[in-house]
C-alpha cells in the first residue's frame, strides 16, 4: 500500500459506505418514526433485511476481492509466508492488509448470516463490525516502526476514528436501533475514508512539492486538518439526514396514516428499532 | 492567545456559561420535582424549549465572533493559510483556536435545530457538546511541544476538565436529564473556566514577580491549586442549586398544587426529564 | 507523613471504614432479601437513615480532625504557604495531605446533607465519594517525582486501589444498592488501607534491616506480594458478609414472615435498594 | 514457566475451558430460544445448576493442583518464601505463578458457593472471574522487566487477550446471560490459550531454528499472526455454536412444543437468563 493509490482506494471504500449508511439509517428512522400503515411497516422490515443483506454481501465479495489482490497482485507474496532461501518474511505489509481485510470478510459473512437465517442472535453483526474495526486498528498500531515523524503522527490521527468506530459499533450491541450511535459510527467512517485520502496526498504528493516530514509545523498544521475534516464529516451527515427526512416527509404527506391506539412517547419509540426488525 | 487576555476570554466565557447552566439545571429539577399543576407545567415546557433555544443562539453567534476576532483582529492570519513566499504555515495558533470555536458553533447551531425544529432526536445537542469538548481537549493535546515544563503541566491539568466534560456530555447521550450528570459537566466546566484565569496569571502575571517554569515544587503546588479549584467549583455549584432551590419552594409554597391520582417512586421522577420535556 | 505513622494512620481508618461498610453492605442486603414485615422494614429505613447520617458526621470529623493536624502540628505549614523571606513554599507535603482530607469532608457533609434534609438526590453522596477518591489519587500521581523506584511502585500500586475506588462508587450512581459494587468498593478500600500499612514498613521498616529500594526482585516481590493483600481483603469481605447472613438468618427464623401478594424474582429485588431507601 | 511445557500446559487448559464453554452457552441459548414444555425448563434449570457445580469444582481442583505444582515440583520454593542465608527472594517466578491459580482458585470456589447455597447474589461468580482474569494480566503486566524485545511483545499481545476477558467478564455483572458476551469470553479464552502455544513455540521451539528475539520483521510477523489466532478464534466458536443448535434443532423437532399464551419479542427472552436460572 505503499502508493497513492494504496490510501486512495480503502478510502474511497470507506467514504462510499459511510454515506450508505447515512442515508439508510436515516431513513429508516424517519420511516419508524412516521409509522404509516402496519402494511407499509411489514414492507418495510423485508424490506430492510433484504438491504441487509446486500450491504453484507458487497462488502464480503469487496474483502475477498481485496485479499486477493493484496495476495496476487504485482508483487504480492502470492500466499508464500517464509522466503527459505534468504531467510526474510515475504511482504508481511500485504499479508497485514490482507489480514484487515479478513476481518471485514468475517463482518461481511456475519451481516449476512444473520439476515438470512434465524441461528445468531441480531447484535452479532455489530460485534462483528467491533472486531474488524479493532483489528484494523490493532494491525495499524504496530505498523508504524521507524517511520518519519510526520508519517508516524497521519497514522495515529487515522487510529481515533478507527477506534472510535470500534468503540461505538460495540456499544450499538447493547443500543441497537439508537440513531445517534449509528451517525456517530458513520461520521467516524466518513472520516476515515478522507482521511486516508489525505495520507495519500501528505505521503505520496501528485505535485513535486514534497511535505518536509520532520518539521513541528507541518504537524501542528495536520492536526488542526483533521478537526476540519471531522467537521466536515459532521456536516456531510447531517445534510445527507436531513434531506433523506424531507423526501420522506413529503412523500408521506400524500399518503394518510392509520388511526392508532396507542401512541407511546415520542423519543422513546424514535430511538430503537428493536420493536421494527 | 499568548497573553493574560487571551486567556481570561475565554475562562470568562466558560464561567458565565457554567453558571448559566448550574441555575438552569437547578430551576428544572426543582420545578419537576415539585409537580405544580399541570397548565404550569406545560407553561414550564414552552419555557424551557423557549431558553434552550436562546442558549444555542447565544453559543452560535459568541462562536461566529470568536473564529472572525481570531482570524481578522491584529496579528491575525485574515484566512490566508500558507505563506507562499516565505514557505511556512500561517499562524496556526490562531488557526487552532478558531477550529474550537467552530465546533462550539456547530453545537449551539445543533442545539438550536434540535429545539426549533421536530427533525432531530432531542439527545444531538448532547452529543454535539461531548464532540466540541473533545475537539478542544484534542487540540489542546498537539499544543504542548517544546513548552517549559510548568507550561505543559497547566495545560495538562486543563485537559481533566476538557476531557471530563466531553466524557459527562456523551454519558448525557444516554442518561438525558439526569440531574447529578448535569451538575457534574457544570462543575467541570466552572472549573475550566476559573482554571483558565489561573494559567493566565501562572504564565502572564500581572505582578513583576515571574514564575519560574522550570521548579519543579512550582508544579507541586499547582496541582494542589487545582484540586482548590475543583474543590470551589463543587461549592459554588452547590450554593447555587441551594439557592434556586429555596427560592422555588417559597414561591410554590402560596400556590396550592393540585391532587395526583399516581405518584412515583421520588428518585425515579427526579432524575429524567424525558417525560416533562 | 513521612514515617511509619503517617503512613499508619490513614491505613488505619481506611481499614475500619471498610470492615464498618462490610457489615453495613451484608446486614442491608440481608434484611432486604428475608422482606420481614412491612412495619419492620419502616424501622429498618429509619434506621438507615440515622447510620447514614452517623457515618458521614464520622468521616466529616475525621476529615476536618485530620486537616487541622496536617496545618498545625509540630513541622506544619500552620496555614502558611509561601515563605516570602526564602521564596520557597511552605511544607507543601501538608497542604497535599490536608487538600485529600478537605475532599473526604465535602464527601461526608455531602453524606450527612442527602439524608438529613430533601433537598439533594439521593446518589449524590456516592458521586462525593467518587470524587474524594479521584482527587486523592490525583495527588499521589503527582507526588511521586524523584523517589526511588521501590518508593514510586508501592505508590503506584496504591493507586490501582483508589482509582479503582473511584471508578466503582462512580458507578454506584447509575447502580444505587447494587451490593456487588458496594462489596467490591469496601473490597478495594480494605486493600488501600492494609497497602499503607504495607508501604509503612516497606518505606520505614521498624527492624534495621533496611529494604533495596532499586532492587528489582523486590519490585517483583511487592507486586505479588500486592495480589495477596487483594486476595486478603476478599477474603475478608467474604467472611463478614457469611457472618452477617448467618446471623440475620438465625435471628429472623424465630419472627414468622408476613404474606405477601406479589413475589418478584430473587435477583432483582435483592440487588437494588431503591425501593426500599 | 521458563520451558516449552510451562506454556502449554496452562495453554491447554484454557482452551479446554474455552470448548466447554462454548458448547455450554450455546446449549443453554439454543434451549431457551426453543421455550420447550415448562417440566422441561425445569429440568434444565437443575441440570444448569448441576454443570455449574461441576464447572466450579474442577477449576477449583485444577487450580489446586497447580498451586501445589508449582511450589513442591522440582525446583520449586517449597512454601518458603526468603532466602535468609544468600539474601534473595526464593523462586519469585513460582510464587507469581501460584498467585494467578490462587484467583482463579477463589473464582471456582466462589462458582460452587453461588450454586449450591443460596447466600450470595448470582453476580458474584462472574465478578471473581473478572477479578481472576484480572489478576492474571496485573502479575504479567509486572513480569516483562529486562527481557528481549519479541519475549516482551508476544506477552504483552496475551494481555489483550486476558485484560479483554476481564473487562467482558465485569460486564456480566450487569448483562448476565447475554449470549454475545458469553460467546466473546469464549472467544477471548480460546485465544489466549492458542497463543500461550504459540508463545511456548515461540521461545522454545522444538526445532533447532531459533527465533531472532530481536529481529523487527519477527514482531510485525507475530503481530500478524495474532490476530489469525483470533480468527480462528472466531471460526471455532461459530462453527462450536451452530453445531450445538443445529443438534438441538433436530432433536426438539420431535418433542410437540406447549401452547403458550404470550409470546414475547424474540430477541429479548434470548439474550437474558435471568427468568430462567
């Protein structure tokens, strides 16, 4: 992954999921929180396990995909582990990332499993999303030995986000449904597919300009970069919400809703989904 | 920022702030645990929505003055980022400062749509906060280099309150309303407040008499000066809640409040809000 | 409280704090789950209350007792803190130990405030507790620079114990009543105060046989030796609760239960004392 | 410790715990999930109780054992603690090691206490888990001193392992029964025993290749290589899980299930115990 394109691509592939999400949680909480016709609800709940699914299915086929090319690609270690005759690892930097991507295949299969049969208790997916985002972040963590400062420093901003993903995806085990939680982890992936894109153009400058990757200042001025860039990521959710909600709003305006009985408060009911899925 | 003034600002701002809060927080918990008639109750909830809406104003436009005095009072950087002449960086120090004004803008911005507005889940303006709190702390954090040692320190010491109110605002997340988490995140932010007075005077005294920044019985001391610090934040929080307290049971004592036909648990009723607000 | 008996003394009372909490824990929870007859559990929440509202009027005097020997015994600062004729602070060892014994006061008018009047909620006391915890644990982090490495790690072992303290009755706010987190609690402050008994004769060994305090086999032999006194005081809290129970067994039997409409599940009303405080 | 078999000793016996609870956990969800005939429920309910006796005795027993082990085998300290002629610690390395199965002790015994009796909350027996575990990482964590790089790095990688099964443990305190937990402890276990193998063919391969303790590429590779092992961690548990139900699946088809009058939400009856133990 040593290349622009070697940042570029898992981030595209971070943002590309990122804004997935955002617009798929947001829709469904502004469709639970409608609550039109129990018709439309049960539409909905298949609906919605069969997006599951897909999103399972795309990014275990992506993972296998990746660990492929990490594998095969020009210069990849094409599966050999130990060079005997000169004694050294082949290319552990893509067995590294092969091995992230691993863990996104097990996610992947998980999300599938889960949605497709009835063995596995719901929360298991985000268990298994923990897992991947933590190994992603644990296989970073000793990746960094006896890199230039500056380099070293791009990596450890990567690590909160990717953390911090972990962190909330296994609090959802225990919140599932709860919107926050669901924009937070899809603000903090947000982050991280931009953020390896600036990696690449920090790292690897298509100018000729080259970073002076030892000065104090250049970090400093990273730094505050990210602050942008989660702000941003802030912003782009919110706006993507936002219109997901409006499009709703009016497109159910035209339908009009069933009588209820009994309408429970409304926070409660908006926060999770257990009683949807 | 490198001035007593530049210092004082903001502590004062967050003083003010924190006293705001801790009256709120005490004018709310007393009035639901008093349970007045209903009408003044719905009274009560116009009210509050009516101030959490001038609050978020408030934050907002000090915010917006805040990014434009860092960037175009003297000595400012006037949005330009990069000296292409002279090949370096732009005043980062004023640069870092605007970033946290910007997320204390994104919050009061967030608290103002989630109390106008039916779109967002009430709990955003919390995690908002918690997510402005940490912005600040973190960059606060990559400020530090090349310091004196008593420099660092007093900012280190900071970071307890940054990091404490961040970590007591996502609690919020979760906990919304409950009463001994509110005071809490105000005390921190008193504390932050009266600390950031106390490294204006540390670092810029008034006096002729300098501090040395390299003793290390200096850095020994004003560690217990913190822990005083915290130690008066607890009071005056506590006198405040005392007082609100008193003034509203004189007050409610003339009306007489209505019959209920179910009276909860005490401590249950007390410590949300879900069902007032 | 460098000497044996400064380090005695508080080991002393944090030993009869917590074998007093252990039987205060057992005989709650004991009482609670045997549910003898309605009358009998108004008399046992009387009860509570005045034993509440003892030990925090206890902790309270010994905090301020412990604060004015700190300031005014022989080599005290006598309220004094800088020295203008030497420009150096005065003692500052005793206005750090006075600054924790001032936080474990806050913490026992807190405790005598909650169940003397109805002002406060009613976890605020444990939220005190946390605090008193974590600032004492605060100082002893900054109170270790330039001690020999044995010095340094029996402090710092001590520190797992309170910050551990801290943590616990930190969750005792959201879990009132739990007993689990109140036995674990008393578990660690037994530990803390066997460890300053320990750090007394390590530091100021009452034989001539003086300890290495840079060798490393005795670092080694300290933290074992730090899990038997773990082990110790499990052991103990084991044992004191066993006696309680039995004893509360015993004396209920001759006393027949009332009937009761309603059984709820064992776990649940025996874990909580909301309902009955 | 120091040899291949001190590391696979204590390796397999983990991993054996880790299958049985595997198969026990995923027996007991799989089984509640299916809410056969009430006379069946009961049935398990002592058989559980049963299992749990048992569970709790051999880890008593083993622990034993392996305290006995480790101070009467060849070369052991044989109960004595200080060498008074040559003025040195006896074999603090056995001590250490008779500490861990001291906890781990006291946690079997606590498991038989909470099954047999009905003295101490259901709680308690993951609590002196989590304490076991805890213990456990805390003698490692201090045991690293003056050895090479990769020996301190193949250790410090087990603490992930056994410091994550103490904090999952703790959060059995309060979610007992949640399936997902349960499985993640087992997952946690199973990979700190594997790795205890691969520590024990690490340091002192059976073969004449030694490894290069401080060659830079081995650490990458042994970091790699964890996070297989927690793969495969992963895949045994599954394919442990889905066995089990798939085995209770065809045995039950047979059994004609009772009416129930009220079915509750699916997911909530199967991630909680607590009605059914």
């Amino acid at each position: 992954m040593g290349s622009f394109q070697g940042h570029a691509l898992p981030g595209s592939f971070f943002l590309i999921v990122a804004q997935w999400w955002a617009v798929k949680y947001s829709l469904w909480y502004a469709t639970r929180r409608k609550k039109s016709a129990s018709a439309g609800r049960l539409a909905t709940r298949t609906t919605q396990r069969c997006l599951e699914v897909i999103e399972g299915a795309a990014i275990l086929s992506f993972s296998i995909i990746g660990m492929l090319a990490e594998q095969f690609a020009a210069g990849g270690p094409k599966l050999r582990l130990y060079d005997y005759t000169e004694h050294h690892w082949e290319q552990l930097n893509n067995w590294q990332h092969a091995t992230m991507y691993l863990f996104f295949a097990l996610s992947g299969a998980t999300t599938l499993t889960v949605h497709t049969t009835e063995f596995a208790p719901l929360a298991l997916d985000r268990l298994l999303l923990a897992i991947a985002f933590f190994a992603e972040g644990f296989l970073f963590l000793y990746h960094l030995y006896g890199r230039d400062m500056l380099d070293v420093h791009v990596h450890q901003l990567l690590l909160y986000a990717i953390f911090g993903g972990a962190l909330i995806s296994f609090m959802e085990v225990f919140h599932r449904g709860n919107i926050l939680l669901e924009l937070l982890r899809t603000t903090l992936c947000l982050l991280q597919g931009s953020w390896f894109w600036q990696i690449g153009f920090v790292l690897y400058p298509p100018s000729e300009v080259k970073w002076d990757l030892q000065d104090h200042s250049n970090k400093m001025f990273i730094t505050v970069c990210y602050c942008w860039h989660l702000a941003c990521a802030l912003v782009t959710v919110a706006v993507l919400y936002c219109t997901v909600c409006c499009v709703i709003r009016t497109k159910l305006k035209r339908i009009p809703p069933m009588e209820m009985g009994l309408l429970k408060p409304r926070e409660r009911e908006g926060e999770s989904e257990d009683e949807v899925l």
